[in-house]
C-alpha cells in the first residue's frame, strides 16, 4: 500500500517499514546513508534509485518529524 509519493508499506517485505515503491529499499537505508555522508547521486547509483525516490523519501521523513513534534 502506498502511504505517500514513492513510499509503500507491505507487510510480506521488511515486516511492513516504508521502502521505496517497486524496490526493496528501506527508506531507513537512504536516510542513513544520507546521514553517514553519501550524496544523492551516490545513493541513487548504490541503490538504482531515481532523484524523484531519493527526494521522496527525505520529504516523507520530514513529513513523520513535523508529526511528531507538532512544528
């Protein structure tokens, strides 16, 4: 089930976190690498991502922070 633009939860994959829609990909993953210092273009290429997956998943993590701190 798609729960945002390229982000989908299924419960047969990664026991239902948020992966890219089509992939395996958590959204965890790319945020990590991210954080650990890896460019887009690096993930996109590590991960066979599009730009469009990459930007989805960090606006779907801003997205769970505004939530959770009501900003």
């Amino acid at each position: 089930m798609e729960i945002a633009s390229h982000i989908s939860v299924d419960p047969s994959v990664h026991h239902g976190i948020p992966i890219i829609t089509g992939t395996r990909v958590p959204v965890s993953i790319i945020l990590g690498s991210l954080a650990g210092g890896m460019n887009k273009e690096a993930v996109m290429q590590e991960y066979e991502l599009t730009q469009a997956q990459v930007e989805a998943a960090l606006a779907y993590a801003t997205e769970l922070f505004k939530q959770t701190t009501h900003c």
